[in-house]
C-alpha cells in the first residue's frame, strides 16, 4: 500500500511537471505563480516520503494538497492563455474587416485606372500633331498613376506612356530606352516605334547634330519603317522626316509628297517642323509647299 501511494505520488509530480514544460509561453507575473505551485508540489513529496510509512491520513491530506496545487497550475496556465486567444481572434477579425474594405477601395481604383488607361491609350493613337490639349492631359494623368506601379508590374503600354511623359521634358535619351523597354515587351508595338523615331531625331537636334549622315537619324528612319510595316501609310511622314535629316532629299521629298497626299499631315505642320528648316529654299521643297497651299487655297510663303 505504501509503496502504490508513493508511486501514485510521484506520477502526480510527472504530470505536474509535464503540464509546465508543454504550457504555452505566458506572462512573467504567471510564471512566478506556477514556480510557488511548483515548489509546494515538490515539497508536499518529501514530506509525503516522511510521514507515509504510517499515517495514511496525513498521507492522504498531502495527495488532495497535490491535486489541489496541479489544479491550480491548470488554472493559472489556461486561463491566460484563453483570454490571449480570445483577443487574437477579435484582432484578426478587425484586421479581416480593415482588409477587405481596402480591397473594395483597391478595386475601384483598380477599375479608375483601367478606365483612364483606355483613354490614354486612345489619345496616344491619334499622331501628335491631332493630340489635344484634353489629350495630353490624360496622358499625363496617366502617366502620373504608373508612376507609383511597382516596376515588375509595369506593362509594355506603360512603359511607352512613361516614354511619352519623359519626352515631353526633352530627356530624350530616357524616353528611348523607355519606348525600347516597351518593343521589347510588345514587339509589334506601332506607336512606340513612332516616338521612339521623334525621339532620335529630337535628340540629335539637342545634342546640336547637323543634318547628314548621323546615327540617330538612320535610327529615326528604320522606326519610321517598322512603323509602316505595322501601320501602313501612317510613317509616311516620320520617314520623310528622318530622310530630310538624312539629307537624302529625292526619298524625302516624295514621302512628303506622299504624306501630303493621304492627309498625314498638313502644310502648316510641316512650315513650323524644323525638321525641315535646311531645306526651306530647296526647290523641290517648294514646289510640294506650293501645291498644297494652292489646293489648299492657302498663301505661299514668300522664303
């Protein structure tokens, strides 16, 4: 008997110990409890070895004392470990309600975004010249939202809208590697070509290149002729740009001629382009000017 009650003895005290050693990490104020708990629990054992050789009810007050202490180790571990997961759940309930109010608000501006990007990509179809003030100003707002897009998010549209943004400033050389970036992504990308050909052109003018054979104008011109194989007659005037730039005046002018013809572009249009400015007194420059300012019923200029 005494030997069943010391070993009932001793597994109460392995259980005590184990419910201490799986408990969840709690408080230090809950851990200074259930170290006293403890203490008792072990010394409740000694004292049972000591007065279990003859009296049972001192023995057995001793095991209610035990149960008793486990009980409250129970208590004192459970109960702020509960009141723990009560407020994590309420937490993560109002973190699930903050989330998904801001993906109702994401999703709207999602659909804002979209809507402003048709728009802009609509405008960017018309050439430059057509583009107005309402345009432009799409564009820019659009330009202005891709901005704060992750850069592994961005589209190829995107990066020609980026592009178009960047020209506008005249940083010339990072608008090309944008309208790269977005042939690169969109290889049949017919308006990235064609302001990417503006852009060499511009730049070479900002670098103060001379009209002749330069690089950047044979760049200009192999756009202007990806263009047209994309888009038909619509690089007619880009390429008759970039061969005036060339000095390749024959090509040139009957790509003007042509570019006239089909309603690419006006006759006041090209008077103000300065691709055109070193052959202003040109004959064969001329003689187009003068044609379609008469079936025009405009005035020839007097240079």
């Amino acid at each position: 008997m005494k030997k069943a009650i010391l070993l009932l003895l001793i597994a109460v005290a392995l259980v005590a110990q184990a419910e201490i050693s799986e408990a969840k990490p709690v408080k230090p104020e809950t851990v200074i409890v259930t170290d006293t708990l403890i203490e008792t629990v072990t010394d409740s054992v000694v004292t049972i070895e000591e007065v279990i050789v003859g009296d049972y009810s001192t023995a057995l007050t001793i095991i209610l004392v035990i149960i008793g202490a486990l009980t409250a180790i129970v208590l004192v571990v459970s109960v702020p470990f509960s009141l723990g997961m009560w407020r994590f759940h309420k937490e993560a309930k109002e973190k699930l309600i903050e989330m998904d109010d801001l993906l109702k608000k994401a999703g709207k501006s999602v659909e804002k975004l979209e809507d402003l990007k048709a728009k802009a990509y609509k405008a960017t179809e018309k050439p430059d010249r057509e583009r107005t003030p309402e345009d432009r100003k799409i564009i820019t707002e659009y330009t202005d939202a891709v901005d704060s897009k992750p850069v592994g998010e961005l589209t190829a549209e995107d990066w020609f809208f980026i592009g178009y943004k960047t020209g506008i400033k005249e940083n010339y050389e990072a608008a090309i590697n944008y309208y790269s970036i977005a042939i690169e992504m969109k290889p049949d990308y017919a308006w990235a070509f064609n302001n990417r050909s503006i852009a060499y052109i511009n730049l070479a003018r900002a670098k103060g290149v001379e009209p002749g054979e330069h690089k950047f104008f044979r760049k200009a011109k192999a756009d202007a002729k990806e263009l047209i194989q994309l888009e038909g007659d619509e690089g007619l005037y880009n390429l008759a740009c970039a061969e005036a730039m060339l000095n390749e005046k024959r090509d040139a002018f009957i790509h003007l001629n042509e570019a006239l013809e089909k309603g690419q572009v006006s006759v006041e249009v090209v008077e103000k382009d300065k691709d055109w400015d070193h052959l202003r007194d040109d004959p064969g420059y001329k003689r187009i000017i003068e044609k379609f300012k008469t079936k025009t019923g405009g005035e020839v200029s007097s240079e």
